[in-house]
C-alpha cells in the first residue's frame, strides 16, 4: 500500500486515500497498484479531460496498462441510467474484464456514475477514484456511496461500493471557479459543524491566504474524518447519518429547482443554517451557534438565506427523501460547534422543523 490514510471498512477490505500535492504527476507511486491490470477504463468529463486525462494516461502506460477512455458531458444530467447503459456498452465495446479497472476522474457526477458502472458490470470490477474537484476530495470519492440520479429524485439507484484507491492532488483544485471550490467548502464547513470544532475555529479565524497555504491538510482532515465515520458505519444505519447535516432541506431545495438554482453545496449550507437556527430556538443547540455558521458560511461565499417555497411542493418532495425509513427520518442537529446529535421524527415533526 502506497502512504496515506488508510481506510479498513471491512476486516478484509483496506484502501488508501492520498492526499498529496501534485500527486498527478507522480503515478510511479502507484506502479504496484497499475501493474495487476490488463487494461483501465477511465471515465472523466469534457471539462475534466483537456486538463488531466492524457497526462494520467501516459503515466499510466508506462506501467504496461493500456488505457481507454469515455468523455462524458459535464453535470447531473449526465448521472442518469442512460448513460450507464452507454457506459456499459464501451465497457463491452472494450473487452472489460475482471482483471482491469475503471478510474473516475473528475468530480463528484464522474464518481459516482463510474463507481456505479464499475460496481455493476460483470458484477463488479476494480475502481479507483481520482476526484478532481473539492467536493469530490473532501466527500463523495471516500466512502464507497455510488449511484444514479431518477426523474423522481437524487442518487435512488445505486450501491455501497469501495474504490481500490483514492488518489486525491489538492493542486487540480487551483483550476476550479470560486463557485465549485465553495461547493465543496461547505462540505468541509459540514465536518466542523458535526465534527470537528478545532476544524470550524480554523477555517472561522484563518485569513483566505493562511486557508489557501494549508489547503492540503484541511483536506486530510476532511478525509479522515470521513474515514472514521465509514469505518464504524459503511451502510448508514448510524453514525454515518451525521453526514446528512444539512442535507434533507438541501436535498429539497435541490430538487425544488430542479438542480438549476444552487449548487449541492449551496443548498447544503442553506440546508445547515436553517435548520440550526430551528434547534437552536427549540433549545437543542447552544445559543449563537447558527450565527457562527452564518458567518462561516459568508466568509465562503456561500447562502444561507431560504427562498419562497410553496409548501405542498415542499412536502411532496420532502417524503420522497431515500432517508425515510417508514414513517421515520433522522434529522441531524448540532448540540454545538463539533458535535451533532440524531433526532427521529415523524412526518408531522420534520415539516414543522424544516418549514
Ligand atoms: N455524502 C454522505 C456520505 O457519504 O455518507
């Protein structure tokens, strides 16, 4: 196993996540990794591959791999089961066996859609993520969390499957449009407020500069966090819930505007504020903490402000929420800055709290 922090979600299942600048241009590390496959598919975007894919794949070849390649266009859209089914027929186009691999490269829609083909193809060949985005780094590559977008909702189909290897280079990030670099803030806002309070006092009292400088290490904190939490619950039946902070509002607010208006980052950020100034009213959270967050949040260019929303919209998209579990959901709330809490309720409640 190359260095790093190593994730052991199951006795007999180990990865690494890297964290390393300018890993992407330094592949040899991974030769051990490379050398067992006959051939790698990688999966990245069109925005994605002008700015990485060829440099990756002569690294690669330099391994005795072949590569092969499928541009996908950029966006949610292209999360849906049709373009699985394109996917699939490259793979088949390809010759894809079990003893080759499928990399995503890019960021959190190439992830999960790669992971997904690659979890279900032949039942299952090898996948490693190469995220390319913040969101991707600090998040949706670590985890094993893969799937596909409905019309009806968000990631409804999908699985739980790990990558082989995480290979994350904080230097692809310097690329990003401030808008996709918060995007992926408030995820790493969302493991302070959950978390990790000596993580949210960092990013409240850095300068943008001193964020910047240590960029690198607020992503392996992230990382590590995440790891922790998976490691104790791969499948979500408990504490990997806390990571949903924010995200059932946000997940409607998402799909109320059809994924058009906010980023999935915004709308989390949104989604955090709000429901902490509700707990914070109802006496579970410590006073002022929705403030800071509030604060945080425009310090990162971030929302936090809910917009007009009708409320049988709300509700219809509310108890469709993958999350419920018959008539219950649990919704995540801080006690304080670095500590969550999990509340079950029922329908009733949660409209009360989210609305
Ligand atoms: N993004 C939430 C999770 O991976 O559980």
């Amino acid at each position: 196993m190359v260095e790093g922090i190593n994730v052991e979600v199951h006795r007999d299942y180990k990865y690494t996540i890297d964290v390393s600048k300018g890993i992407l241009d330094k592949l040899e590390r991974y030769r051990n990794l490379f050398f067992r496959y006959e051939k790698v598919v990688i999966i990245t975007d069109e925005n994605v591959a002008p700015l990485y894919l060829k440099k990756v794949e002569r690294q690669i070849e330099k391994f005795g791999c072949k590569t092969q390649e499928i541009i996908i266009p950029p966006g949610e859209s292209s999360k849906s089961l049709s373009m699985a089914e394109e996917i699939y027929h490259h793979f088949s186009e390809y010759n894809l066996t079990r003893s080759d691999a499928v990399i995503a490269l890019g960021g959190g829609v190439v992830g999960d859609l790669a992971g997904f083909c690659a979890s279900t193809y032949l039942r299952g060949v090898d996948f490693i993520q190469i995220p390319t985005t913040l969101l991707a780094q600090v998040d949706s590559s670590i985890g094993g969390k893969v799937g596909v977008n409905l019309t009806k909702g968000k990631n409804l189909v999908g699985s739980f499957y790990q990558p082989k290897s995480v290979i994350v280079d904080p230097r692809s990030l310097k690329t990003l449009k401030d808008r996709i670099f918060n995007d992926g803030m408030a995820e790493v806002i969302k493991y302070g407020c959950i978390y990790d309070k000596t993580l949210f006092n960092k990013l409240y009292q850095s300068t943008a500069e001193e964020l910047t400088k240590d960029l690198e290490n607020t992503i392996a904190t992230c990382c590590s966090i995440k790891k922790e939490v998976i490691e104790e619950d791969e499948r979500e039946t408990g504490l990997r819930k806390i990571l949903n902070f924010g995200h059932t509002l946000g997940h409607v607010l998402e799909t109320y505007f059809n994924y058009q208006k906010y980023t999935h980052g915004e709308a989390v950020a949104i989604g955090m504020y709000h429901i902490t100034v509700k707990s914070e009213k109802k006496g579970i959270t410590k006073y002022g903490t929705s403030d800071k967050i509030k604060e945080i949040l425009i310090k990162n260019g971030l929302p936090y402000t809910m917009p007009y929303l009708e409320q049988e919209k709300i509700e219809e998209i509310l108890f469709r929420d993958k999350k419920f579990s018959g008539d219950k959901i649990t919704l995540v709330l801080l006690k304080e800055i670095g500590e969550s809490v999990l509340y079950s309720m029922d329908k009733n409640q949660l409209v009360e709290f989210i609305i």
